[in-house]
C-alpha cells in the first residue's frame, strides 16, 4: 500500500538554559526562532506562546519578570529533511 501524507523527518531537540535575575523580561536565544516554533518551560511549567513569553529574531521576551532561582529553558527542534539512510 502506498503512504499519503509528508515524508519522515529526523531531527532532535536542543535545550538552552536561562538564568532568571528577577529583573530582565529579555534574554537571548542561541538561534532565532518564531514563539510557535520553540517549548519554554519555567518552573516546570510549560509556557503558552504569545501569552508566558513573544520571539522576536533572537529575543525572547516574557510577560512576566522570571525570579532568580527558578528553572529556565527553552526546547529548539531541529529536523534533518535531507537526511540519507
């Protein structure tokens, strides 16, 4: 049987980690990246984009200041589409 539908992908995950100091709302991203396109945990938690945190190139910048002490990171996905087996 044939497969409809896209071709499969590779990739992994990178983490980057933040370091909150209760006063900055902008950090720096290793790799510019849209809100959708990245996962942003703060304290365990997932952060909504557009809502917890917006992209602009490579800023992120939250809504809220982040707290010094609490977990801070973000998820990049990158997938591999000329990948040869």
């Amino acid at each position: 049987m044939a497969y409809i539908g896209r071709g499969v992908e590779f990739g992994e995950f990178i983490k980057q980690t933040l370091t909150p100091n209760s006063s900055t709302t902008a950090f720096a991203m290793n790799h510019a990246a849209s809100a959708n396109s990245i996962l942003v945990v703060y304290g365990n938690v997932v952060q909504e984009p557009g809502v917890g945190y917006t992209c602009a190139g490579s800023t992120i910048t939250f809504t809220g200041t982040p707290v010094t002490g609490t977990s801070l990171y973000i998820i990049y996905t990158v997938s591999y589409t000329h990948l040869t087996l």
